[in-house]
C-alpha cells in the first residue's frame, strides 16, 4: 500500500468508470493518486477498484508502463522498510522505517484502526510465492536487472522448426515449443544466487557500466576504478550453451567439428522452454546451425499420488537405496519398462518393493536362466549354420524364429524411441519363450539321453546369446557378467558387440503356428488341474482329437515335451476305443483355439465323490444367494429408491453370481455327480 501511485479501474465498466480522472489519497500519508482506466482490472472482484504498486507487483508494473506511473521502493533488498524520498511526499511513515515487512504489515493494520480508517478486515485466499529451497515468501521488488531481447532468436528457431528441420517425439510437444517461441518475452538472466558464470559487467563510480569478455581493471569510459557485478547469469542461460560450450567454444575445436551438431536429445517436457528451445535459439544464433534434430520427451517419475519427484517435495526415492536392495539393473529396467514413450511412470517412495520387485524379478529370472544355460555349453559351441535343418526339432526351429521376431520388435521399438516397448519385447521373449518354454523343450536333449543335443546347444546358445544383446541397454551390468561367461569366439565386452541383425533364413511361420497348438494344449491341461486341485505330483492322462492333420503332427513332434510340462502318464490322440470309454467317464473336456479337443479323465486323479461334495456345497451357496437377490430386485420400493448405480451394481453382482453357478454346474456334470 505504502508503495501505491495510482488506482485503476475497468475503463468500460459502469460501476466504476465515474471514478476515472478522480483523486484520492492514500491512507496514512498526505500522498494523492490519481484514478486511471485500463482494461487488466477485474471490474467484479471485490470492489472494483484496484491500486496500483508498479515496483512491487509484476501486472501493477505493465500497467504503470502503460501509463507512466513514478515507481517508488518503499522496501529494501533485505525486506525492511524504507522511504523512498519522493518529492510528493513521506511515503513510509517514519515509525515504520527500518522496520521488517512482517512487523510492518502488522503495524499498518494498527494504524489504520486507531485512524478510523479499517472498514473491515475478512480473509481472502491467492497465491503467495515462496521460496522452493527455504520456503521463504518472496517480496516482488524492482531493481536492475540483465536481459536478453528473445525476438531475434526466437524467430529463427521457429522458422527453423515450422521448416522440419526439429522434431519432436511425441509430436504433441512441439506445440508447446511453438507456442512459446511465438508468445516469448524479454529474458531476465540476472540471478542473485552464490554460484554460477559471473555477469560480464563492470560498473565504475560515474555510472558507467562495462561489458568484456575478459576481467576488466579500469572504466573504458573514464579509466576510473570498476567493480565487477556481483550477480550471476541464469543457470538456463549458462545450461543454454551446453551443446558446443563443452566442445571448446569459442575454439574451432576438432571435438566441436565432429560433435556439433549431434543428433538426438532425451530430456523431459517441464524444461523444453526452460532449456530445450535456449539450447536452439543460441545453436543458432552462435553456431549458425541446430544443435541436435531430435528431441525425445521421456516421462516424469511421480509418487503413487500423482506429484512430481524432488528434494523439495520430500518425496523422492534415492536411487542407491534401490540399488542396494533391488540391483542397478532392476532399478533400470523398472523405469525404462514401466514408461511408455510420453507417459508419466508412477513409484510409491513408501513401498520399494512393489515398485521395483518386478526388475528384480525379471533380473533373477534371467541370471537363473543364465545358470540352467552356460554349463551345459561347449567350449567351441557349434554355430547354428551348421546344424544341418533336418536335425532341428519343430522346438528349435519355434524358438529360432521367435527369436527373429524379438529382434525385430526390440529394433522396430528402438528406431522410434519407444524404449519401453524394446524392453517388454525383450523381457517377453526371455521370460515368456526361452526361460518357460523352450528350456523346458530342450532339457532332456541337454541333461538326458535323447539324441540332439548338439543341435540344442547350438541353437540355445544363439539364443541366450542374442537375448543378452537385446537386454544390454536397459541391463548392461547382469548382460555383461552374463557374455563374460559364454564360450566362444566374441567380442571381449558385450557394450561392443554389434546389436543383432534380423535373419529372414531363420523365420518360420509354420513351425510358430504348430508349435502354438502345443502351447495351448499344455495350457489347456493345466488349466483343468487347476481347476480341479489335482494335487501337482499326481500324473493325469489327455486324450485329444486333433482338428486336423498339422495339429497332430504338431502333437506327435512334441509328444515328449507335451507329457513333460503338462504332467501326463499318457497323451492319446484320436481317441481311440480306450479313449470313447474314458470320456463317457469323470473328467473334463476343453476346446483348443484351432479346434482341437482334449479330454483329461480324473477319476483315477482325484476323490471325485469329495470334490462332486465340495461343487454341491459351492453351488448350493450360490442357489441361496441367487434367490436372495432375486427378491431384492424383484423389490419395486428398492428399485424406484435406490440410485440407479446401485441398482446396477445389484443387477451386475446377480449376473456375476448366475455365471459361477452355471461353471460349478458344468464341472458336476463332467464328474458325473
């Protein structure tokens, strides 16, 4: 207040616009204000009527611009008050000179109540900024500060941009670099911080101000002793400077002729203007040239409440804490996997655990895997190229081209940043098709007497040996002890190995599509035993009718692998006459996705009069349920007065029950109960 020299008011407002060219004075002082119109006033806050303090309040000073308003300090840089001196007269009464704004404000109050000046006093909610270190409130105040004129820069790097020659992925991103470019204002790059690149500037005692690129000892104006500024230049500004900065500029350095311009930068949105767009505008306007051609938005890590990670917040995890407990590469592969290309990731500070088990997990998989894998490899393991193609089984001719489709979808990801999708097509591939698969495939040929292991251990160790490639830049530490140990000829460290071409003669879409129908009738059998607690030791027998020929090849190719997984005495196919008399017996019956039939018998694999007694229980519970919330639904004062989503939710949860019912109902009756 002390500091106002005006009043505004909205020029077209009719509440207020009488008021304009009116004077009125200002409390506590003998100081006049004039009443002046412009459009910035909100004419419905409050009343209306709104006093203007150009150096201490940044929309004020736009307005005190506009009309040439004086714009007198009535506060000093450490927050105590102080008159300015005006010649209209003491603004800063002489009791609260010298006195902290706090114990100022306080005092005004005071005043103004034994003045009969205090209409009212009511609370009112805005924004107060304070410090994001100390939490401070900050006091808007004018001094003298450095700038930038943005316009001339900016231009360029939007025209640059409006041409192509910037892209940004996600694309939506761009618009936000745009959209500043064409809205930029001057930039203040004076910063009141103890550290950081000192202010070119020289002052003397006449008022001359010097700018050099080296110290300076004397005024080159008056040759009269200089002080240099104590500020120093804006972080962004300094940080603005990086891309050719730290090739030795202002030197032709040969480091800066092989580096500027590079290529890709990797940052997140909440600084494109702060540093994204000051990089180009200065690339240019230094270099003549853009700094990089891409820029790639990565996620921001947030807390399980949606806040942005930082010291500030309190809210962050440390990362050596992560990887004392989970591993770097658990810790790398969590965020990398968990954030898809331009989407925020989530992380619960109060729960590692669940936020990082699953990197763990996956690192544990692949170093067990590891185990399982090296041992049984040859010192000089045989190369797949010469394993002849009728020695590979339907197995590895499956695993050698899925491992060409991993390839491919890891470099596919890659090549367009979505470094989330490499890594899930990575880790599907190692956990999903090696590790619970194909392991499982190959053991007897590895650790028993069935002919084939040399083919197995060529083909298993191309693939291990390509897995660890794909996996090495989202888990280079685990990868490389993992490569260090593998026989053979190779690159002494895998960070220099080449990443893996594609090759087309290892695809093979039909042994993929037969060796799918294996998976979904290993799936198929063990889904009945779970379904019917057939306890895991106990073997079971599978009778199937094959949809066709190439399913029964299929199955008969890997009739060993079938029994073995799905924990089967026999495996019959076609049925048979045995077959026709299982089926009219106890067991359940499953339709594969390509048509196929299979039938698991379970009389001699479970107490089926106990379970027909456990279903009778369950599906009698459910009867009696049923019939109460049919009589809750049939209920018109329930339905008429009760908000129609929880009608629903009663409706839904009958349909839900209806369906348990009629499951439990089918397994009594392939039991024969």
């Amino acid at each position: 207040m002390l500091g106002d020299v005006a009043v505004a008011v909205h020029p077209d407002h009719a509440k207020t616009k009488w008021a304009v060219g009116q004077r009125v004075q200002l409390p506590l002082t003998d100081i006049a204000l004039a009443v002046i119109p412009d459009a910035a006033v909100d004419p419905d806050f409050g009343t209306g009527f709104v006093k203007i303090t150009p150096a201490h309040d940044a929309t004020d000073f736009e307005i005190g611009q506009r009309f040439n308003l004086p714009m007198p300090l009535v506060m000093d840089p450490h927050g105590r008050m102080r008159d300015p001196g005006d010649r209209v007269g003491r603004r800063v009464p002489a009791e609260l000179e010298g006195m902290d704004r706090m114990a100022a404000r306080e005092r005004v109050v005071a005043l103004l109540r034994e003045r009969g000046l205090l209409e009212k006093i009511e609370p009112h909610h805005h924004a107060v900024r304070r410090c994001y270190r100390c939490n401070t409130l900050i006091e808007p105040r004018l001094s003298d500060q450095w700038f930038v004129k943005m316009k001339p820069l900016a231009d360029r790097a939007l025209d640059e941009y409006r041409r192509g020659r910037l892209t940004f992925v996600p694309e939506r991103w761009g618009a936000v670099y745009e959209h500043w470019l064409a809205q930029i204002r001057d930039w203040n790059i004076s910063r009141q911080i103890w550290f950081g690149h000192r202010i070119p500037a020289w002052y003397c005692p006449d008022g001359h101000i010097t700018v050099a690129e080296t110290d300076v000892a004397g005024c080159e104006s008056c040759g009269k002793p200089a002080r240099q500024d104590e500020d120093v230049l804006d972080t962004w500004f300094s940080s603005g400077l990086w891309p050719f900065a730290t090739l030795g500029w202002p030197d032709r350095t040969a480091d800066l002729k092989r580096f500027y311009p590079g290529h890709t930068l990797v940052t997140a949105p909440d600084i494109i203007f702060f540093w994204v767009a000051r990089m180009v505008m200065l690339g240019y306007h230094f270099l003549g040239e853009r700094p990089f051609e891409t820029v790639v938005l990565n996620g921001i890590v947030r807390d399980s409440q949606g806040r942005k990670m930082s010291k500030s917040a309190g809210n962050g995890i440390d990362p050596l804490e992560v990887i004392r407990r989970f591993g770097a590469d658990a810790l790398r592969f969590t965020v990398v996997a968990a954030a898809p290309l331009g989407t925020d990731i989530l992380l619960d500070p109060n729960d590692l655990e669940t936020s990082f088990a699953p990197g763990r997990n996956f690192a544990n998989k692949l170093w067990n895997a590891g185990r399982l894998i090296l041992p049984t490899l040859t010192e000089t393991p045989v190369s797949i190229t010469a394993i002849p193609p009728d020695d590979l089984e339907l197995g590895d001719r499956w695993i050698l081209s899925r491992t060409q489709r991993a390839i491919q979808a890891a470099t596919d990801a890659l090549e367009k940043f979505r470094l989330s999708d490499a890594a899930n097509a990575a880790y599907h591939f190692v956990w999903d098709e090696v590790a619970d698969w194909y392991l499982e495939q190959v053991k007897p040929r590895l650790y028993g007497q069935a002919p084939g292991g040399d083919a197995a251990r060529a083909v298993l160790a191309y693939v291990f040996e390509t897995a660890l490639r794909l996996l090495h830049p989202v888990m280079p530490f685990i990868t490389e002890e993992l490569w260090s140990q593998l026989p053979g000829e190779k690159e002494p460290l895998l960070a220099a190995a080449a990443w893996p071409p594609v090759r087309e003669e290892l695809v093979d879409q039909r042994a993929e599509e037969r060796f799918a129908r294996v998976q979904a009738l290993v799936n198929a059998v063990r889904s009945v035993r779970a379904e019917y607690a057939v306890p895991p030791s106990r073997m079971v027998r599978a009778i199937v009718q094959p949809s066709g020929p190439p399913a029964a090849e299929a199955f008969l190719a890997e009739q060993r692998t079938i029994e073995r997984l799905a924990k089967l005495a026999s495996l019959t196919l076609d049925g048979g006459t045995a077959g026709t008399a299982d089926a009219a017996g106890a067991g359940a019956h499953a339709v594969l996705p390509d048509g196929s039939s299979v039938f698991v018998p379970l009389a001699d694999a479970i107490d089926v009069r106990k379970e027909c007694e456990r279903l009778g229980r369950e599906r009698d519970r459910l009867d009696r349920q049923l019939q109460t919330q049919a009589a809750k639904l049939a209920n018109q004062q329930f339905i008429a007065r009760a908000p129609a989503e929880v009608v629903e939710r009663e409706r839904a949860k009958e349909r839900s029950w209806r369906e348990q019912r009629d499951t439990l109902q089918a397994k009594l009756s392939a039991l024969g109960c």
